[in-house]
C-alpha cells in the first residue's frame, strides 16, 4: 500500500485524550496523534526508537527525567527503553515515528 489517507484510517484512542491513526511500512509505524488539552502520557518504556515531531500546539515531554515543553517544529527523540511521559499544554497534534514497527499498534 504505497498511498494512505488518514481520514479515511479509523482513528483509535490509546489513552484518554490520546486519538491516532497508524501508518505501518515494513520497518516502521508513523503514529499521528490529536491530543486533548490537558491529556496525560503515563509514564512508560518500550524497545522502539521514537522520533516525535510536533506540529501544531504544545506539549510537554519528559525523557528519562529531563522535561522540555515543545512546540511546532520541536522534535524530541526518544531512545529505545528510555523512560518517558507527557502532557499536552494544549490542543495538539503530532506526528511520531517509531522503529522498529510497533507491532502491538497493528
């Protein structure tokens, strides 16, 4: 499937606040998030590199105890297993990528 429109991919909420849509490659997943005002990032890890890339509003991200609040043409890149949580400031959107592909967002 080389071409995808998001608004036609079901969007799916992960967390409270938290709604997607996944793109999958045979390498990575893109994850492009609306987020609530507010919405909370619990605390976790997981084996994939992420790359987040912010687009539009304000979010706050902690990576392994250091927080910055990013805003649209921020990106914060985060290593695999490292330890990280957020908060959105206010409404956004943002899109990751994640290596390898995240097979538990399939």
């Amino acid at each position: 499937m080389p071409f995808v429109k998001l608004d036609e991919l079901q969007a799916k909420q992960t967390f409270p606040g938290f709604k997607v849509r996944f793109v999958h490659s045979a390498t990575m997943t893109l994850a492009h998030w609306d987020i609530e005002a507010g919405a909370v990032l619990p605390v976790h890890s997981h084996p994939h590199e992420q790359v987040a890339n912010v687009i539009a509003g304000e979010f706050e991200l902690t990576i392994n105890g250091e927080t910055q609040r990013l805003g649209p043409g921020s990106v914060g890149i985060i290593p695999s297993h490292a330890v990280h949580s957020g908060r959105a400031v206010t409404r956004c959107h943002i899109i990751d990528a994640f290596y390898p592909i995240r097979e538990d967002y399939r």
